[in-house]
C-alpha cells in the first residue's frame, strides 16, 4: 500500500515546527526518522495532512554531561546514542538496550526521542527510562515542561505530551554505586521482545522497567520493593504476578509471558550476585 497524500514542510527551527503543530493540530504529525512512522503511512494506519519533519534541527542533537545528569536530545540516532562514550559510560543500560533494537539500518535511522514519544509498548527505551528514573524535557508554546518519565507513558502509543508539544531531549540522572541490567526474549534477533526487562540498582532503590507486558511500559513495585529490602528473589518472582498485568497476543498468553519475566528477573538480578 501507498501513503494517501499530504503535505510537508521542515522547519529551521524548533520555534518553527511548534508554531505549525499549534497551527494545524490533529492534521499533522512531527517525523524525525520515521522508522515507526511511514510504515503507518503506508498501511494507512496514520494519515495526517501535514508532515513537519524535524530531523534536522540543531537544537534536538547533542548529548551533554552537566551537575550529575546525562543529557540526550531526542534527535539523536540509536546508533549515535548507542556508540556515544558518556552513553557508554554513564548510562551503559541505554547502550545496551539500544543493541537489542531492530537491526543496523533501523539504528541508524531512528531517533531516541522518536521511539519514547512512539511509546510503543514493546519498545526497549520507554523501559530503560523508568528504570533509569529519566525526566522528559517538552517544548511547546507555553515554554519547556519536564515530565518524569513515571508520568509519562499513558497508554497505547500515548504520552504525556500536548498535541503541540515536542519532545526535545531526556535527562538521567547519574549516581555512583549503579548495577544495571538488561534482558529480553524475542523469538528472532531483531524482531520485537516477548517480554523484556530493563533494571537498575542505586543505593537505596531498585527499579524494574517491564517492556512487552501490556498496553505500556510499566515499574513492578511490588518485586523492587521485596529486593530493595533484601527480600529473597524468588518472593520478587512472586510478585510478578501482582505487578504485571495478565496479557495475552498472538506471540505468548499471560501465564507464559509472566513464566518469561520471572526467568529475566532470575538472569538479571541472579547477575548482581548476593540474592
């Protein structure tokens, strides 16, 4: 199938793509590397009027280290990202994640931002972001707006985000003493995850980000909480079944998926020695 027809503009400027997305409203979508976009367009999942394509802009690129936070912009590539020595060093589970997504061509072509505002439920960073505990930096013509990540994910392929806001980058926040973890079951490399878990350890905290599990990313408190504590792993395993919703698709039913998650949760956590 082909796209129906629309028009397209690329602004200079963030100012410039926000004054078009408050101008036209529901007719137009924001198009960055379009992985996940233009394959909607061709099935004509999405048909909007207008394309504004910010791919481009200067001020969505970069990736700074300032008062002990990482910043991403939300035009970075995967690869860019994945490949990025501060990346690699102070946030290594994004680098890790950013491996397992798709396939080279993809990476290279699809945006860090694109893929958290996508807030595809399957999809590894939404995961990594509430593991990592990330604020999302928002820009619209209100000015800037920070949304922790916790907030950020609604439901299916929905955020936090105004219809004229732009996503323009993500802030971690950086703390000595982190283990990290990351792990996923897909049925081929490169396909979409089963079920997957991105995981943090900092002092005094653990959190758990699920991806595949529903209808968005979701925490597993009840499971952090047991660990965070000292708690045994197999009573965190436990309480997967409180935390993750029971979901079946075509790839696995409910009970087989939560069997999948308490094996990750064993492999990670197991990883970190001492439970």
């Amino acid at each position: 199938m082909k796209a129906a027809a629309f028009d397209y503009i690329r602004p200079d400027t963030l100012g410039a793509a926000i004054t078009l997305l408050t101008k036209h409203g529901p007719d137009a979508k924001l198009i960055a590397g379009g992985q996940s976009l233009l394959p909607a367009l061709n099935l004509r999942l999405s048909a909007p009027g207008l394309l504004i394509d910010i791919g481009r802009l200067a001020e969505l690129r970069g990736i700074t280290l300032a008062d002990r936070t990482l910043h991403i912009g939300a035009g970075c590539t995967h690869a860019q990202v994945m490949n990025h020595p501060m990346v690699q060093r102070h946030a290594p589970l994004i680098a890790r994640a950013l491996a397992a997504v798709a396939h080279p061509a993809i990476r290279a072509r699809g945006t860090f931002g694109g893929s958290l505002a996508n807030a595809d439920p399957a999809a590894e960073l939404p995961a990594c972001a509430l593991a990592l505990d990330a604020v999302m930096q928002a820009q619209g013509p209100a000015g800037p707006r920070r949304i922790p990540a916790a907030h950020f994910f609604t439901s299916l392929f929905e955020t936090a985000l105004a219809p004229d806001e732009v996503l323009t980058g993500v802030d971690i926040p950086i703390q000595g003493d982190t283990q990290w973890g990351f792990a996923e079951l897909a049925r081929r490399t490169g396909d979409y995850a089963m079920v997957g878990l991105a995981a943090v350890a900092r002092p005094g905290t653990i959190r758990l980000g699920w991806f595949s599990v529903g209808q968005t990313a979701i925490l597993a408190h009840r499971a952090a909480a047991i660990l965070t504590e000292g708690g045994p792993l197999e009573a965190a395993c436990t309480a997967l079944a409180d935390d993750l919703p029971a979901h079946d698709d075509p790839q696995a039913s409910a009970a087989m998926r939560l069997h999948l998650a308490r094996v990750l949760l064993r492999r990670v956590v197991g990883a970190w020695g001492g439970r």
